[in-house]
C-alpha cells in the first residue's frame, strides 16, 4: 500500500515538474497576437468606420500608416456613408504575428443614394502587445499587386545569403 502511495506521488511530482520546465522553455519564445484580441480590436475599429468615428478608429491603425489612412477619408469628405461592414475572412499569417482581413464594405457618397458594395482586404499586425490596422486597400488593387502588401516583410534572402549576384560566376566552379 505505502509502494503503490508512493509511485502516485512520484507521478504527480514528474508532472508537475514537466509542466514547470515545459513553462520555462518557452519564456524566451515570442508568440503571437491572441485571436479574441484580434477580434475585438477588428470590430472596434469597423464599427468606428460604420458610424464616421474617424477621429476614433485612428487610435487602431499603425503610425505608419495613419497619414495615407486619414488622407483616404479626408478626400472622401463628409458626404461619404458607411452604411454596412461586415468581415469575410481572417488570415492568421507570420506566426500569429499578422493577419489578412477581408470585408465587404456597403457605402455611399452623396449626392447619389445608389449603396455600393466593395470588398476591402487589410493587413493587421501584433506589436508592443497589442494589435494593429497596419494596411488597407481595395480587393481588386491587393490582386493587381500579387496579393502583397507594401508594409509585408521582405523575404527575399539578401545577396551573399544563399544567392549569387546575376552575371557573376563563382570561381569553385
């Protein structure tokens, strides 16, 4: 009975500590952005859109990106409604480090009342722990560009990282 007692609490104690250095291997790693922050922040900065808070949907969009994003509603001026947003699809990308969003936005611009339909496709980023409209543009320009966005991370290897310049030979060979 004392064995069997015994062997239980040796069990506990290995998983416990199995969770405890599992815990510490991963402090150093970085993870992405949670998806329920994500979410809130996307419904946020939509329902600022819908209803004309500019001046409060700004709050969510990156630094670098504010002057184009307030410069795109200035010229569209007051007479430009949002009457519907709503989200079609979320892109978790970069290791949860970015997201692709798309969504179909109604709207119009007066003097016309006609409501036109247009899908918009942006790009999220998680930095400084929280989550952030980094880029924003009309569905048919994100494919005229290879479905890109300027503010994506390069991939590309520099010369020297496993490319050789065009026209140069290498001398090993």
């Amino acid at each position: 009975m004392k064995c069997a007692r015994w062997i239980g609490l040796t069990m506990i104690a290995a998983v416990i500590s199995f969770g405890v250095f599992a815990g510490c291997s991963s402090v150093g790693q970085e993870r992405g952005g949670d998806a329920e922050a994500l979410d809130e922040e996307m419904r946020g900065f939509h329902s600022d859109l819908r209803w004309a808070r500019y001046d409060h949907a700004r709050n969510t969009v990156h630094d670098a990106y504010r002057p184009t994003f307030d410069g795109k509603f200035e010229e569209r001026g007051d007479d430009y409604e949002i009457v519907d947003m709503e989200m079609k699809r979320v892109d978790l990308v970069e290791e949860g480090f970015a997201a692709v969003v798309e969504v179909e936005q109604q709207w119009y611009q007066l003097p016309s009342t006609m409501v036109e339909k247009e899908r918009f496709v942006e790009r999220w980023v998680y930095e400084d722990g929280r989550w952030w409209m980094r880029e924003r543009m009309e569905r048919s320009e994100y494919r005229d560009r290879g479905e890109v966005f300027d503010s994506e991370p390069d991939d590309e290897p520099a010369v020297g990282e496993g490319e050789e310049e065009a026209g140069v030979e290498d001398p090993a060979q």
